[in-house]
C-alpha cells in the first residue's frame, strides 16, 4: 500500500508540475490557452495507449516490472520536455511522460484491492490519495522553485523521485496474478456498473478533473490577477479537498458497498455545486469553493476504482480497471482543449466552468443508466457479459 500510493504520488506529482507551472511555461513557449489545455491532453494521450497494455502485464507478470518500467518513462519524459527547445519537442516529453502514468494504477489497483468489500472503497481511496497528495507537494513546491531557478530545472526535482520509486519498486516479486487466498471477493449482491455503459462515467469526470487542473492556474493569473505563486497555493487548495475527499468517500461506499453507485451520484452533485460557484464568487470565498471542488471533482476516483474491480472477475483486475483507464485517459485527452477552445471563443471562463458543470451532469446520469441489480450469487454471471 506504501509503495502505491508513493508511486501515484510521483505520478501525479509529475502531471501536476506542468499544471502548476503552465503560465511559466506559456510565456516559455508562446502557446495559446488552447495549447495550455493540450499540454494535458498529450499527457493523458500517452496514457491512453498504455493503460491497456499496462493492466494485461499486470495480470500476466505481476505489478513489480510494470511499475518500474512506468517510473522510468515519467522520468524520460520529464527530462525532455524540460530540454526541449520548441513546443512539439516538449508535446513530445509530455507525451513519454504520459506512458509511463497510464501504466502505474493497474498494478496499483491489484496491489492494494483488499478481500473484504466492506474495505475494499477506504483501501483503493486511501491508494488513489496518492494523486491529490503528488498534486499538493508539486503546486505547494515547484513554482516557487520554478521562480528561482526556471521552469525547466525546477523539473529535476519529479526526475529524481521517479527514479527513486523505480529502485523501490525492483523489490516487487513478479507473479502472474493473486493466488486463491489472496483473490478478493466480489460482491455477492446489491448494484454493481454495467462496465460497457460505466466506463462513460470515467471518461466524463476524469475530463472534468484534468479541465481544471490543466487551467486552474491560468484561470487564476488571467481572470482574477493573481501572481502566480499564490495561483499555486490555491491550486494545493484544491488538492487538499481531493486528498481529504478520497479516503472520506472511500469509507462512506465501504458503508454502502451494496450500492458504491450512489455515493457517486452523490459526488456528481456537490461538484456541479462546486463548479457552478467556482466563476461567480468572490476572491474571499475561493478557497472554500477550490475544497468543495476538489472533494468532489478529485475525490471521486478511489470509489470508482472500488465499483470496476467489483464489476470485474478477480483475475482480470488488470485488465478491467485498465479499460477504465483507457476512458479516463481519454476523456483527459478530449475535455482540456475543448475547454480551451470554448474559453478563447467566447472570452468567457465562467462559459467555460459552466460547461464542466453540464459534464458533471452528465455523469450522473450515465451512473444511472449503468446500474446492475444483483441477487446473492449473481456476480459471476453479470461480470462475464
């Protein structure tokens, strides 16, 4: 569990210093808020090829190799889009790093999935913590650093702790698979996601919550003046709601593991709320919002992965949260520069967050059109259509 959660850390650690640093590097390389929100995209576009390679070598080899070749992508591709001289040199390091974080939750979801389903959502939340908590240290540290000393070596500092975590992760023996004492138990009834319809939810939220990663920073030098080091603290804001967020929602569905379903419409709510306040509030009340946002637009992901590994059959973990991946990745891919392109059009940014208020809509709805009612020993049958 200490591994994976460092190792989502890192991840996000390394998405998030492009984040935090974005209006450094928009002025670096002249990109349009178009480009900002590719910035992303490409990274996301990477994890999309890989997610669902790395979750079958999950299943196949075990999680030890396929973290550790995943660490050492983050960390090439840091180090050149740090070099790069021009945008698509840099598109191009954004792109590497993103093949190495598609690879990294597969085996982490198989590492940390406990046997008990009354567990199972605090054990994959407290897990997928390692996403807000990579996200805190990264906009609470990297632009100031990036200040100090350039965007471009402030960039070592997530090299340095990719390749720490690829030496840990050496120690994992590969295997192909859980044995039958340690294969988690699927719910025996109650309401499970139809994967085919559920795996929309994914696409949905993940393309919110990279939206406002991407151009919460931007948003804030651009729209409200602030300075950018103080964009970076609310942006760890922000974060924090979603570190909090994760743990907390993981144990409310783990009291309602029959129906985790639920407590996701539930979060699809307060983030609707989130966003819709987000443009209309003053300076003084922003950072209450950035934690309401980001319990719920962040803190979604651990429950999520809860929900899947039950709609799956425990030897295909892997495979099946790594097709969750892939959605999610896409939606990463898609949601930031389309959000870009409708803020340049229409000059607007509350458009803009309106709009990732209509998606949090929307995903509550494709949760509803994806539930599966199980009578006790129906699991099996469901998860194999």
């Amino acid at each position: 569990m200490a591994l994976s959660l460092g190792v989502l850390a890192a991840a996000s650690f390394v998405s998030v210093a492009f984040s935090a640093n974005a209006p450094l590097i928009q002025r670096s390389l002249r990109l349009s808020h178009t480009e900002v929100g590719a910035i992303a995209s490409a990274l996301y576009a990477g994890a999309s090829v890989a997610s669902i390679a790395g979750g079958r070598l999950t299943d196949r080899v075990g999680p030890g190799p396929v973290l550790v070749v995943s660490m050492l992508a983050l960390a090439a591709g840091v180090v050149v889009a740090a070099l790069s001289p021009t945008a698509g040199i840099f598109f191009a390091g954004v792109v590497g790093c993103g093949f190495g974080y598609g690879g990294v939750n597969p085996p982490t979801n198989v590492l940390a999935n406990p046997r008990a389903v009354g567990r199972r959502g605090l054990a994959m939340s407290a897990k997928q913590s390692g996403i807000p908590l990579g996200g805190i240290v990264a906009s609470a540290s990297l632009p100031r650093l990036a200040e100090a000393v350039g965007w471009r070596w402030a960039m070592a500092v997530p090299v340095v702790v990719c390749l720490g975590l690829a030496a840990a992760s050496r120690r994992l023996r590969g295997r192909a698979g859980p044995s039958e004492e340690e294969r988690p138990l699927p719910l025996a009834h109650g309401v499970v996601l139809r994967l085919s319809r559920g795996y929309g939810f994914g696409f949905l939220m993940a393309g919110v919550q990279v939206t406002i990663f991407a151009f919460l920073a931007v948003y804030l030098t651009d729209d409200r003046h602030l300075a950018p080091e103080t964009a970076g603290t609310l942006l760890g804001v922000l974060l924090l709601g979603g570190l909090v967020g994760r743990p907390v929602w993981g144990w409310i569905s783990d009291r309602l593991h029959a129906d985790r379903i639920r407590v996701l419409q539930g979060i699809c709510l307060l983030a609707l709320l989130g966003l819709v306040l987000l443009p209309v509030l003053g300076a003084a009340l922003l950072p209450l919002v950035f934690v309401l946002v980001g319990f719920s637009s962040v803190g979604w992901n651990g429950v999520y992965v809860a929900a899947v590994s039950e709609a799956a059959r425990p030897e295909l973990i892997g495979s099946a949260t790594g097709a969750a991946l892939l959605l999610i990745n896409l939606g990463a891919v898609a949601v930031p520069p389309a959000f870009g392109a409708l803020v340049g059009a229409t000059g607007s940014w509350r458009a803009g967050w309106l709009s990732c208020a209509g998606l949090s809509l929307l995903s509550l709805a494709v949760l509803q059109l994806s539930r599966v009612r199980l009578a006790a020993g129906g699991a099996v049958a469901v998860n194999r259509r």
